[in-house]
C-alpha cells in the first residue's frame, strides 16, 4: 500500500503512531516526542493513489495533506512516486505558527509475498511560513527527505506498518534537528474499508 | 516554540486518569501501565473493585516522570448495557517547584484537588471514555478529555487525548498521552 497503489475504487485506511525525536529542550538530551497521523486514501486507478493526510506531533502541530501517488511495475519491483501539498498549522492561539509545503519523492518497493519493503527518496519546499513575527513568502528547499516502510499483511487483511522517516533540514541552524536530522519512527496498520 | 509551553503542557495531563466502567461484583482488577505524556514517560496503576447493583469502586496512582504525582478516588455505577457514568476525585502535586525556569509550584496543573465526571462506553475490544476535569484548588474549569482502550489480548492500548480550556494554557489542538498496560483479575 505504499509504493504500490490501491485497487481502483477502494478506500483505504492507515493508522500510524510513534515518536519524532527532537531537541525541544536544549537542556535535555533529545526527547521523543508523540506523533501520529491518519490516511484515508482512495484507488483513482490500478496506477494512481489519493490519500488524504492528517499528522500531528504531540498533538499541538497538525499537518493535512493531499498525497497523490502513482505506482508502476510487475513481480517483485515496484517504482512510483508521490506528491503531497499539505498545509501545518500549530502552537497557541496567541503564538499560531504554520507553513505550506508541497513533498515530492520517488518510491521504490520489493514484494516477497505477504511482506513488501519500500524506499522512498524525495525533497519538501515550502511556499509560504508564518509565526507571530509576520509572514515568509519567499519558496525555500527546506528537507530532503529520506524513508523506509515494512510492511506485512496477516490473513485477515490488515497490513502492519513499520516506517522510518528521516528529514535532513537544508538549514545548518535548525534547533530542533538531532544529528542534523529530524528522525520520526511510526508503527501501525492498514485496512481496506 | 519555547521549552516552557511544552513542559507546561506535560503538567497538564497530570490529573486524574480516566477510568474504565467497573468489573463485576465482587471481583477485583489490578491494572498497571506506563507509556508517554507529551514529552514525558508515565506509569500508573490501579485497584478497581466491582460492587453490587453494577456499581465500582477504585484508587489509583500516577506520576509523570517522577515529577507530578496524582492519587485518584473513582465511583462508577452502569446505567446501561456497555455504558456506565462515574466520577473521580484526584489530588495532584510536584515533587521539585521549578524545571528549566517554569514555576510548576505556580501551575495550575496537578496542583491540588480535582473531581472529574466521566461517561465510559465498551463495544467489544474498545472502550471509550469521555471527562472534564474541574480543578477545586484555585477553581477553574481545567480541561476536557477522551481516552480509547484497546484491549489486545495480553496487554491493552490507550490513547488520550486532553483538550486544555483555561484561557493562559489553550493550545490549537490537544495533548496526547499514550500507554500499554496490563489488566489482572483477582
């Protein structure tokens, strides 16, 4: 369900949690926070995916996104490719914070059976920032990103998820990154609806 | 964002954990969990005892990093098949009054006593528990929350989320809280 797209005309749903591992508090050691998202997605054909996209990092950042995928390829191989313009807002009423992103990035699966592994290789660029101190609308090249997902379907049909995310922000100063990346770890499982 | 609205965030869901509907009467269930709250770990655990006419009983306990800790008193009773309605009584405090320049001594999170209404609904393997906590120290009407259990067989999943309504603490969205324990029958 990843580098591959849905069946025509089925819906989908992914359920992931985690944690994003981050330097929130410089005083600390880098602490994992509680990240999760929601993708309902939607076979437009046998080649071409549209999931909707909901992730949060512990609850205060919220990000939606529409991810558009396409995946060709017979056997074992698999290549595709996605694209997601998606939109974060967050913070306080008082302090509200937010971007708008658009992540591009090629996919390439392996299917042995019940379990498929896929990589993923791509870039985000944000068009617009905002925070309190006003409004950034300069484009950015702002990660390239990096991903690997397992995954394993039982008989019943739901397929379980591993997914490892690793963001490289283009920015030398970013506060917030753990090694000069920002790591994310999801666990979960899909379903056909 | 700054460190302080985060920890401050953490404090917050130290108040009273939301319970489940009681276990028949006359049996007793021992339930220990850990996970994480926002950015800290938690561990808690629990005695509910089942009484007569569908009504519940339990104390329980939970710290937050060691930090905060949170002793509750819950009553529930069923009114319903898979539905029952209860409230809990919880006293909160801090072991330190100050971390990384926040006053927790000052919070208005897990500092003094809370009473907590509960509504809980059980369909097969899920549990889902809606509650407001209202703070009796300092009053203020402190948070509202919903808490879904999963029971996995050997161990249960819970995931909460706790929605901040005083005006000085209110996020755009919630706090999480994530945890993996185990449920005895005695």
């Amino acid at each position: 369900m990843s580098a591959s797209a849905a069946l025509a005309g089925a819906f989908t749903l992914h359920l992931l949690g985690g944690f994003a591992v981050s330097d929130v508090v410089p005083a600390l050691p880098p602490a994992p926070l509680l990240t999760g998202e929601v993708q309902v997605g939607y076979g437009l054909s046998d080649a071409f995916e549209l999931r909707a996209r909901y992730a949060t990092h512990v609850g205060l950042h919220h990000r939606l996104g529409l991810d558009l995928r396409a995946a060709f390829g017979t056997g074992a191989w698999t290549v595709g490719a996605r694209l997601e313009p998606s939109v974060r807002v967050g913070g306080t009423p008082e302090d509200v914070a937010g971007d708008v992103s658009t992540q591009a990035a090629l996919l390439l699966g392996w299917r042995d059976g019940p379990t498929a592994v896929t990589a993923e290789a791509g870039v985000t660029v944000q068009w617009l920032l905002w925070d309190p101190a006003g409004v950034d609308d300069e484009p950015y090249f702002a990660f390239i990103d990096a991903a690997a997902q397992v995954e394993h379907a039982l008989p019943s049909g739901t397929v379980l998820l591993g997914r490892l995310e690793l963001a490289v922000p283009r920015a030398p100063d970013d506060p917030f990154a753990v090694l000069g990346v920002h790591p994310r770890v999801l666990v979960g499982a899909a379903w056909r609806l | 964002m700054t460190a302080a609205p985060f920890i401050l965030c953490a404090w917050w869901c130290a108040s009273a954990v939301l319970g489940a509907a009681p276990p028949p009467p006359g049996r007793v269930a021992v339930d220990a969990a850990g996970g994480m709250n926002v950015l800290v770990p938690t561990v808690g655990a629990g005695v509910n005892l089942g009484l007569p006419g569908g009504h519940g009983a339990g104390v329980r306990w939970d710290t937050h990093a060691g930090l905060a800790h949170v002793f509750t008193a819950s009553a529930r009773v069923r009114v319903a098949e898979g539905w029952a309605v209860g409230v809990d009584g919880a006293f909160g405090l801090f072991v330190s009054e100050e971390l990384f320049g926040v006053e927790l001594a000052r919070s208005p999170f897990a500092h003094g006593f809370m009473i907590e209404p509960v509504v809980a609904h059980t369909r097969g393997r899920v549990a889902l528990v809606a509650g407001t906590t209202v703070r009796l120290t300092n009053p203020g009407w402190q948070s509202i929350k919903l808490a879904v259990t999963v029971d996995l067989g050997p161990v249960f999943l819970r995931a909460q989320a706790l929605v901040p309504l005083e005006e000085d603490t209110r996020v755009l969205g919630y706090l999480p809280m994530v945890v993996v324990g185990k449920t005895f029958g005695l």
